[in-house]
C-alpha cells in the first residue's frame, strides 16, 4: 500500500470515529427535578423549563411518567 493511500485510509477511519462521536454527543437526555401530578400539568410548563447549566443544548422536551406516577419534564438535544 503506497503511503499516500495509508494516509488517505487513516483520515478516512478517523473521520468516521469522529463523526460517531459526535453523534453520540447529541443523544444527551436530562430529567428535570420536580414532578407534577398530571400530564396536562406537565405540558404546560415543558416548554418554559430551563436549567441551569447547557440549557442552550436542549432544544426538545417531552414529558414522561415515573414509576412513582408522577409526571417529569426530559429535555433532549
């Protein structure tokens, strides 16, 4: 294998790890603290939920009911 084609296929496996990275990076879930009784409770708040830290990272929210049959705001990128 000629060095220019061993360069080529190092770049090539490198670009590849890179780009799984970074897809991994944006599947990121947080549950917010505090939980309401109702779903309709929930709804109303989700899209007023901010956190504290990477806010600007989470630009979906769905709401999700815990074991305990409370409702929980989760915000994805």
């Amino acid at each position: 294998m000629s060095m220019k084609k061993m360069i080529a296929a190092g770049a090539l496996a490198f670009g590849g790890l890179f780009t799984l990275g970074v897809g991994m990076a944006h599947a990121d879930e947080v549950q917010v603290e505090g939980g309401y009784s109702t779903l309709d409770a929930c709804q109303v708040d989700g899209p007023n939920v901010e956190i504290a830290q990477g806010d600007a990272n989470y630009g979906h929210w769905d709401c999700r009911q815990g074991g305990d049959g409370l409702w929980y705001v989760w915000l994805s990128s």
